[in-house]
C-alpha cells in the first residue's frame, strides 16, 4: 500500500511524466490477457491472434495463368511464323493436357498450364480464326505465368501472432486453406463516472446537473478498439460508492476505466479508493488538456482513470488508455499513432508551457495543398471541437507558431481502432 500522494515519480523525479515517459511506463506495467479461443475465420474481423498462422499449402499450388490467352511453347513461334494450331480449352478450375509441340492452348486466368508450356500470350495480341491462332513474333517468353509457390511457400508463417485482424488478414488465411483461428479472448473492461451532477440523457436535468456524455465517448471508444464493456453506470461522490464501483470491477473485468474524480478536491475520491483496494502507480502527466490522471491497481486489475473534463477525458483516452488497452489484448508492435508533418493554416502566439493537444482538422489551403486548422477555442469542456476535428495539433511548450509553419498532425483514423 501506498500513501495518497505516493505516486510513481518521472524519471528524473519531477511531478509529472511527460508524454513518451508516460506512454513507456504505462506499456511496461500490463501484459496480454492469458486467455484464448478458436473461432471461424469469418468471425475473426478484429480479434488479435494469439498463434501465428502457419500455411500447410504453397500458393499458388501450380503454374497458372496471370491472364485470358493462350499458352505456347516460345520456340515453336519462329518454325511456325507465328500460326499455331488451338488444340485445347483450359478454363479455370479445370487441368488440361501436355501441350502438343507446335500448337495453343486457349486459357484463362487462374487455370494451370499445361505441361510444356512456359509463355501465356494475352488475348488482344493474337487473332483467332477457326482452329488456329496468329501470335506475334516479338512477344516475350516466360511471360504471363504465376509460378507455383511464389506467393507463399508451404511451412511459411503469413500472419504473425499479435496482429489485429482485418479483411485483408481474414483473406489471406482463408487463401492457405485455415477455417479457425486462435484469437484472445475479447478485452473486458468495466467503465464508470464519477460525479454527482450527472444524469443520464432523456431524463430531465435537475438544477446543476449536466447530461453524462463522457460515457458515451468512453464507450464508443472501447468499442471501437474491440472491447467488451461492463458499464458500471454513475458512480455518486462518496468515497465507498467510489471503492464499491472498483471493486465490482476488478472481480469482473481485466481492465477499469473510470472517468472524473481523478484530482485532489475534497469530491474527488478515485485517488483514496483506489489506495485502499490497491494503489496507484502514475498520477500526472505534463500535458494540456489531461494534466491529472490516474493508472494503478485495484487488487490485480490494472485501473486508468481520465479527468472529467470531456475533452482531456477524449485526449486522455486516446494517448494513454489506447496503448494499455493494445497492450492488454495482445496487440503486438509500436501502439503510436502516426504523426504528419503538414502546414499550420493558424497562428500561435501565445503557447502553453506544456505540450499541448489541440482540436484540429485538415483542410485545402488557399493554394490548394493541405493545411492543419484548429479549433477557436481551447477549453476542454467544449467537447464540440472534438466533433469538429478530425485529429489533434501537437504543440511542443513554449512553441510559437505563424502560419505556414510546420507542425505534428495526429489523425483521428489511426486512435479510434
């Protein structure tokens, strides 16, 4: 156990982690749930796979055909001026026979050719009449042939463990012949928040109280990293509402997610709850928005809580929950989202001392290349600007920008999945 204010220091032992420091620590405290499950590879649109794929086959299985046309043997074009003799039809999904010497096979795409072959010349070069065709004498040997194996080779891994699946993974396994995939399991997470000013929309707002849409974020982003949510609803401000909430989560979940309550106001409990059932390990981060956060443990579930601010709670999120949650699922690999290096189409004069993330969106700029714009305004209760973006500024403290300067674009595509 630990005292309320005992949090893990930076390295170099200031208050507050920044954000690289953060993201690090945070990697290094959690590792891939244990458990995992067989399912059809038509279900498998992104899981995490938990054994990497192995191909019992080669691909493709035989010399086939790249294109519609016909298959010759090259040295019989110049003995025969090019007229050759059509002396079979080889569709796909069919084999036909050693090519005869001197003559065609008319073939399509994806069809084995025939022995003896080594060029398949594409249909618009050649001119079919009766029963021979006029080939032309400068076309290339060798062309036109998908060799056997060269794709993938039998006993070759196509997809590695720790990948999340998408289309394209579910198709390349489907290709090597595999019906079931092993996956982990689906990520458990229990959400909860904080606050006694909140209600549920469609119910009426009481004085001083404010619709719960922190929940809906939070959940909507859980969702879109593939996690089954266990929402513990509105969690009052008291500090045994606070530590009842963690403990129903740490008996059903493999991860807790609480929003609000995570600063060290006389309503804010998360901190003191989390002690009393476990402890907490990181406390702030040198960021605007989403200075005060919180990761630690509730007996042996590891515990992220964000401010309740909805912005620095999005932020937050993004940053930080999304890499322990990668983590946790076994996804293997760098969890940083890309960062493009683009044009600001604003002016900055007046820069924050800590790095900042800010509400921005791409846009074409009056000379046509894009440019990155951001929000008027820089509260993080305006949750609207979040709406409106469509990635974050990055801005490093003290930074003063004018426009055209370039600047670190992170765009939401690559934090919501």
């Amino acid at each position: 156990m630990t005292d309320a204010h005992a949090c893990a220091a930076a390295p170099d032992n200031r208050q507050s982690f920044t954000k690289d420091e953060a993201i690090a620590f945070l990697a290094s405290r959690v590792a891939p749930i244990a458990d995992n499950e067989s399912v059809p590879t038509d279900q498998a649109l992104g899981r995490v796979l938990a054994q990497p794929v192995i191909s019992a086959i080669q691909v493709p299985g035989w010399d086939n055909s790249a294109m519609d046309g016909y298959a010759i043997r090259h040295a019989d074009l110049a003995s025969l001026q090019g007229q050759l003799r059509v002396s079979q039809r080889i569709p796909a999904g069919s084999t036909g026979q050693p090519l005869e010497p001197g003559t065609a096979a008319r073939i399509f795409t994806g069809a084995p050719v025939p022995q003896g072959t080594d060029t398949v010349v594409i249909q618009e070069v050649c001119e079919h009449t009766g029963d021979s065709v006029a080939i032309p004498l400068d076309c290339k040997p060798g062309t036109n042939i998908r060799r056997a194996g060269e794709d993938i080779q039998a006993g070759a891994e196509v997809i590695a463990a720790g990948v999340k699946l998408g289309p394209q993974h579910l198709g390349l396994a489907a290709s090597v012949g595999v019906g079931e995939l092993r996956v982990y399991r689906r990520l458990r997470v229990a959400v909860f928040s904080s606050g006694d000013e909140l209600v549920m929309p469609g119910q009426p707002l009481g004085p001083g109280q404010i619709y719960n849409s922190n929940r809906f974020s939070l959940i909507g982003l859980l969702a879109g990293w593939g996690c089954d949510v266990i929402d513990l609803g509105i969690v009052k401000d008291s500090l045994d509402g606070t530590v009842e909430a963690l403990a129903r989560g740490a008996e059903h979940a493999d991860l807790i997610i609480a929003s609000g309550g995570v600063s060290v106001g006389e309503e804010d409990h998360i901190k003191p709850a989390v002690e009393q059932l476990g402890r907490l390990d990181l406390c702030q981060i040198a960021i605007r928005p989403g200075k005060p956060v919180a990761f630690g443990w509730v007996r042996e579930t590891p515990f992220f809580g964000t401010p309740g601010n909805p912005v620095s709670l999005f932020v937050t999120l993004c940053l930080f929950a999304r890499p322990i949650v990668r983590r946790l699922q076994g996804i293997a690999g760098d969890a940083a989202a890309r960062t493009l290096r683009l044009p600001a189409g604003f002016d900055w004069p007046r820069p924050d001392k800590r790095l900042e993330f800010h509400r921005a969106r791409l846009e074409t700029g009056a000379d046509g290349t894009l440019e990155v714009s951001v929000y008027p305004s820089r509260s993080s209760a305006v949750l609207s600007s979040v709406a409106w973006a469509d990635g974050f500024v990055q801005l490093q403290p003290g930074q003063v920008i004018e426009r055209g300067d370039p600047v670190d674009f992170i765009p939401f595509a690559d934090l919501l999945h």
